[in-house]
C-alpha cells in the first residue's frame, strides 16, 4: 500500500444535512458524492457540494448506474457530463458505480465491460477523470478484470470493518471502502485513499486543449471579475477602473480581445469592456427567492456591487428583505430585524 493513507467518506441523499464542517473536524479529507443515478441528478448532489466547498473537504463523484446496455451507459454517461457542467471541477475523479442485480442475471461479461469502459472513456473524453467502483466479486465474476485493472482507476469495495486492516485484495486501487463509520449521528461508507487525487486531477485538467473563453461565451451568460480592469466607454478608450463581482455578457462577439458587459442582468445598456482573459465564467442556478425566505451567504461571496462584506455575514442567518428590482430577480437583498445588511446576487445564497 502506498504511505498516504487519506480520510474520506461517499455521501448520497442518506446522508442529507450531514455538516461537511464536523466531517473536516472527524479528520475527513474528502467525499465522493453521489452526483447521479440512470439519467438524472441526485437531489442531494448541488447541497453536498456547496457544503463541502464552503468547508475546505475535496470531493470527487460516482454515478450509479441502471443501464442495460453500452448506448444505455453512454446516455448516463452524457446525462453526467450535462450534470457537471453545472459545477466547479472536482479533484477527485468520477466513478462508474453499477451493481444492479438484474445486471448480474440479464448481462453478460462483455457487455458490462463494455459498458464500464464506454462510460469511462465518454467523461475522460468530456475532460473529467474517470474510474469504476466495484467489490472483488464484480472484479472477479462479473467484469473482464483485464480490460478494467491497470487501465482506469480502481475504487474497490471490500468491508473489513476497520480502516486499519486492510482488504488482502490488490488491483491497484487508488482508494478503498472499509466499512461503515459513525460521524455526527449518521451511518456513513468510510473510505482510505492512497494517492493525491488532487494533484493528479490537477495534472489531467492541464493537459486538456484550452478553449478559448470568448468562444464559450454568449449574450446573457454570467461572468465573474475580479479586480479586472474596465474600459469605461467609447468616448473614453483609454480609461478604466479596476471592478469585481458579477456582470452578464451583453452581446455575442468580440472587439480587440474585450467583450461587452452589463449589469443587472438583461440591462439593453453595456457597462463597459473587459479582456477575454480576465475573466471566468459562472453558471447559474435556478433558485428562486421570496420575501421573508431564510438564507445564508455563500463562503467569499461579494455583495451584488462587487464589495467585501464583513466576516459575520457568512455565518448568520438572513431574512430575504427585497426579490428583485426593476424586472431583474438576481437582485436579493437580506438583512436582519427589518435592517438592510447587503444587497446579494441570487446565486451567493443558500436557501433554507
């Protein structure tokens, strides 16, 4: 076994309103969450990520699979790199998790090779790293173990009921399930990884050709800045100032490596221009919020004008006190007792 020996556990919808700050405190380095199953997305996947991200826990995911066939698993396979897209790439890989019985009776050995080779194949190929996750029984009886171990990375489960005995199986396994573990009242799979994931996805995202950001960027889409210069106007060519948050793309195209930008969303007027270079594209959520809903603020989020905010408001709990100015509903303003405290975009809040 190699000298790391790193703390982890895998989290579902079991394991909802688990605190990813008391698995940090349990000494736990990372989780593999359940990101999906069949075609969709697990309804705990985006609140198991955000409180794994605010709390400083790597994570990686597996996608558990009910495909019965290769253009079955390629479809879960496009249903998981559509559901990725949503959030920041992990630094742990993406498993292909299948153990359905009725994929033990009605399949045979090839075919759920095939299977897992494709749907590993179609995320590495998407620009995520990719791995199975399967017991020595799979290993062994249900899988071609020559076409799997030793060409994609092995997440092997096989209970000792300690993470101090290790399984007497090696195929190489990068990470391995021990057993259940007890943290915070929930029953929870506990697991040991014995290499650095987080350099290694490192190193597998910078070898992936680099698009250029204009092209991935069209009218209405978000886009975040932070301390980035902007050219003020046309009648002010060499000016600028230096801004951060949020803004929206204003219209498609290009002028002199810059971009057209607006805020609030939807805004017919452009803000300014900013280099391509300079700045990151943000999904949204779909998230709707009401006067009177309780929130929290995302860890490091800037208010809606782009300003730090003071330490405290990323622990309180907020009431929504205005959803939405003039037409624009990403415009959240929170405050406590009827007092105004910051004016937020909707996508830095947590809905309680």
């Amino acid at each position: 076994m190699s000298d790391l020996n790193i703390k982890g556990v895998d989290i579902s919808y079991v394991q909802e309103g688990i605190s990813a700050r008391v698995l940090s405190d349990s000494g736990v380095k990372f989780a593999i969450i359940r990101l999906g199953l069949s075609e969709k997305e697990d309804v705990t996947a985006r609140d198991h990520i955000e409180n794994c991200t605010e709390n400083g826990v790597d994570y990686g995911f597996y996608w558990y699979s009910y495909a019965m066939s290769v253009s079955d698993a390629i479809k879960e396979a496009e249903a998981c790199l559509n559901v990725l897209k949503k959030y920041a790439r992990p630094s742990y890989p993406v498993f292909f998790d299948m153990e359905e019985k009725r994929q033990i009776d009605f399949l045979d050995r090839s075919t759920r090779t095939d299977m897992a080779v494709a749907f590993c194949d179609r995320i590495m190929q998407g620009g995520y790293p990719s791995g199975v996750y399967a017991n020595p029984s799979w290993l062994e009886n249900y899988y071609d173990k020559g076409r799997i171990v030793g060409k994609y990375d092995i997440w092997l489960a096989h209970w000792t009921g300690s993470p101090e005995k290790y399984s007497r199986y090696d195929y190489g396994q990068k990470m391995w399930q021990w057993g259940i573990d007890r943290i915070d009242g929930y029953n929870i799979d506990g697991d040991v990884c014995f290499v650095d994931y987080p350099e290694i996805t490192k190193a597998f995202y910078d070898k992936l050709p680099q698009k250029p950001v204009a092209d991935m960027l069209r009218k209405g889409d978000r886009v975040q800045l932070l301390n980035t210069p902007l050219y003020i106007s046309a009648s002010a060519r060499n000016k600028s100032t230096t801004i951060s948050g949020y803004y929206y793309v204003h219209s498609d195209g290009i002028i002199n490596n810059r971009i057209r930008i607006t805020t609030p969303k939807g805004n017919p007027d452009v803000t300014g221009w900013v280099n391509v270079d300079s700045i990151k594209k943000q999904e949204e959520t779909d998230v709707t919020f009401d006067v009177g809903d309780k929130v929290r603020v995302k860890a490091g989020a800037l208010s809606f004008s782009g300003t730090r905010l003071a330490g405290f408001v990323y622990t309180a709990v907020f009431d929504v006190i205005q959803a939405g100015i003039n037409g624009y509903p990403d415009y959240i303003v929170i405050g406590l007792n009827g007092d105004v405290t910051a004016a937020m975009h909707a996508d830095d809040l947590i809905k309680l």
